[in-house]
C-alpha cells in the first residue's frame, strides 16, 4: 500500500498495531527495517524507542550524525502527537502552519518529516516510535510500514 491521503494514512494507522511489544520484538523489527534499508541503498538511521528508553539503534553506511537528530526530533512529534510524523506534516500543509503554529512544538525539537511511526499496543495506546531517517520523507515513511506490515502478519 502506498498512502497518499491522510484517510489512508489514518487507516494504515488503524492496521499496524500491535498486541503486545517486547525487546525481541524491538530487535527483530530493527534488524528487518535495517536489512531492508541495505537493500534500497538507503544511508539511513533506526531507531526503535519506548517513551522512557531506547531499545534499537543503528545506522547504515552512509548515515551521518544529522541523521541521529532527524531521528530524535522526528521521535519527539511521535510521542506529542501520538500519530506518524507523514500525518502531522500532511495535515500541517493542508492547512498552511507550522508545527509552532498548530500544536505550539518547537522546530529545534520537532519534525513533521515522514519516518516517525507510532508503537500503539490496542489495549494501551502510543508507548513509543519507531523512527528511520536518511531518505526522502514518504521513503522513510514506507521503510517502516512495509516492514511493521510484514512483521504484524507473520
């Protein structure tokens, strides 16, 4: 599936949630989003954190130390807004503001560039993100779908 309206980023939201979520989970899914990263050429950096901790790090030749803070302010939005980043940047341009303007977040500590992705348990909500950063924003974005799509349905 490749999103290309917020109702479809919203469904695809809806689907890719998860049941329970655990260190080998963490481990598993980073390690996939990494290989997967390889295999598009993708310079990138994963990360995989709950809201009080990290629990998967790593980066792909290529990958430099901007990546690490797209990382971080990409998390950041996740975690405020609990939703992907691909949805807040969709809808702050379909109103025509800024993070600062909309939710009051400050750019230095926010990004709405696609890449963040929400971890939702159904039973709990938003406890952490998944994040990638290195290629263009919907590329990002669709790194960690594919692979959260892949790793739901097993």
């Amino acid at each position: 599936m490749t999103p290309s309206t917020l109702d479809e980023l919203v469904s695809e939201e809806a689907a890719l949630q998860f049941d329970r979520f655990g260190l080998d989970d963490a481990w598993t899914i980073g390690n996939a989003l990494r290989e997967a990263a390889l295999a598009r050429l993708g310079a990138v950096a994963v990360e995989i954190a709950l809201r009080d901790r990290p629990l998967f790090y790593t980066v792909t030749p290529g990958a430099d130390t901007s990546n690490g803070n797209w990382i971080r302010r990409k998390r950041n939005t996740v975690l405020a807004l609990g939703t992907s980043t691909l949805v807040v940047g969709m809808k702050l341009a379909k109103a025509g503001q800024t993070l600062e303007e909309r939710y009051g977040l400050s750019p230095a500590e926010h990004a709405s560039d696609g890449g963040g992705f929400p971890v939702r348990l159904r039973s709990l909500g938003v406890i952490g993100a998944i994040t990638v950063s290195g290629m263009p924003s919907l590329e990002d974005h669709q790194l960690v779908t594919g692979v959260l799509r892949s790793f739901l349905q097993r």
